[in-house]
C-alpha cells in the first residue's frame, strides 16, 4: 500500500472516530416559547396599515415589563373593534421580540 493510500485511511478512520457515540449530542437550540399575558391599558393609537394598536399600558409583571406606551401588532378585527381613548383589558402573545394583541376587552374602569 502506498504512503498516500496509508495516510488517507488513517485519516478517515481519525474522522469516523468521532462517530461512535461515545460523545454526546450538542443540545439542541431551545425553541422560542411563545409568552402570554393580559395587561389593561388605554388605548392611543391605531395605525391600520401597519397593523398595529398602541397602547399606554400598566405593569405587567407577569412578563416583568413596567408601565410605558408601546405599540403592539394587532388583527384587522381587533383594529376594528377598540377607538382612541378606549381603556382596554387585552391579551397578549410574546415570542421573541415580537408581541401581538390576541383579545381585547373594554373594561368599564376610568382613568
């Protein structure tokens, strides 16, 4: 066998080595777990084209997030159904960076 038939085994045998199972698996990526939460704001703008509601909302420490204006995406029937000044109880679904509006109640309760 020549010195270059010899040196080419050896290095696949090295490469299958690793093979054998007797390593384990990186751990795969952990998939981003949609959040939810419900939150109760007022709502301050709606943008149809964008898709989107803001609100000016209260703590929601279930997500550890504190009161602010935030601009959330939203259905066209849940743009549909809230006006400017509404004070809104709403659901929300976080995955990522992204958070989108999923219900919206208005609630009686003034501010």
């Amino acid at each position: 066998m020549s010195t270059r038939r010899v040196l080419l085994a050896a290095a696949v045998v090295a490469g299958l080595s690793g093979c054998t199972g007797s390593e384990p698996d990186p751990a795969p990526a952990e998939a981003a777990v949609p959040t939810t939460a419900t939150g109760v704001g007022t709502v301050v703008g709606i943008d149809p084209p964008n898709g989107t509601v803001t609100l000016q909302h209260g703590p929601m420490p279930e997500i550890g997030w504190p009161a602010m204006r935030m601009a959330f995406k939203a259905s066209p029937q849940i743009i549909a159904a809230v006006k400017n000044g509404d004070r809104v109880e709403f659901d929300l679904k976080l995955e990522g960076l992204s958070s989108e509006i999923t219900a919206v109640r208005r609630t009686l309760e003034a501010r």
